[in-house]
C-alpha cells in the first residue's frame, strides 16, 4: 500500500509539471528566431494569433502540434485559410494537415528531445504544412 501511495504522489507531481509548463507556454507565448505567428479563425469567425515554431523541412514550411493545448491546430484544419507573420511579413497560407508518409518525414527530420516531451507530458504530435495562398 505504501508504494502504491509513493506512485500516486509521483504521478500527481508529474501531472502538476506538465500543467504548470503548458499553462506557461500557453500564456507566455515566448518568441525567438525560430518561431512565427499564425493566425487562425474560429467558428464564431474570431481570429487568434498563436506562437509555434517554424520547422523547414526540405524547402517546405511546418508547424507542429506539440501541446496538449492545441485549438490553434483544430482551427487550421477547420478554415485552412490562415496569416502567417514571419520575418517581420505578413502573408496569406493555406494549412495543409501532413499524414503518412509525410507525416514520418517531418517527425524524423525534426523529432522532439526526451526532455521536451516529457514536460508536455507525451502528447501525440501532429503537423501542417504551410503552403502559400494562391494570389486571387
């Protein structure tokens, strides 16, 4: 019973980590060279700019889904249209959700160190690629 007791209470621990960096994350939206903006629209037509980083990956643009938080990401694939600022411009894409093969490409291109993913609390890690809007 002991031990049981000793795991539950690393386990709560664990859980209490994991909210604390996501809610930080969340919250701090913290910038560096490597990350961009996006902007994705809701049902309700709000829009809402988002942190993430940039992965380039064979002349291609990605992002990933790395967080347990993500309604950025449902956004995308709800209304694709999205902003994207990098650079310091501001241009029109089109998220494109990456599967299979694709899919295995990018995550062994940019895999997530064992640190990272456990902070995030190991949650399963999705991608979009961005491919410029066609100019109308």
């Amino acid at each position: 019973m002991k031990v049981v007791k000793i795991l539950a209470i690393v386990l709560g621990v664990y859980v209490l980590i994991v909210v604390a960096f996501e809610s930080f994350i969340g919250y701090a939206q913290p910038e560096s060279e490597g990350t961009i903006i996006i902007v994705t629209t809701d049902e309700d037509g709000r829009q809402n700019d988002r942190v993430v980083t940039k992965l380039d990956v064979e002349g291609q643009i990605y992002v990933a889904a790395n967080h347990w938080p993500r309604a950025w990401y449902e956004q995308a694939l709800a209304n694709p249209a999205i902003e994207v600022t990098m650079n310091g411009e501001t241009a029109g894409y089109t998220a494109v959700p990456v599967r299979g093969d694709e899919h295995e490409r990018v995550e062994a291109a940019r895999p997530l160190p064992f640190v990272a993913r456990f902070l995030m609390g190991f949650p399963p890690r999705y991608f979009v690629r961005l491919d410029p809007a066609l100019e109308t």
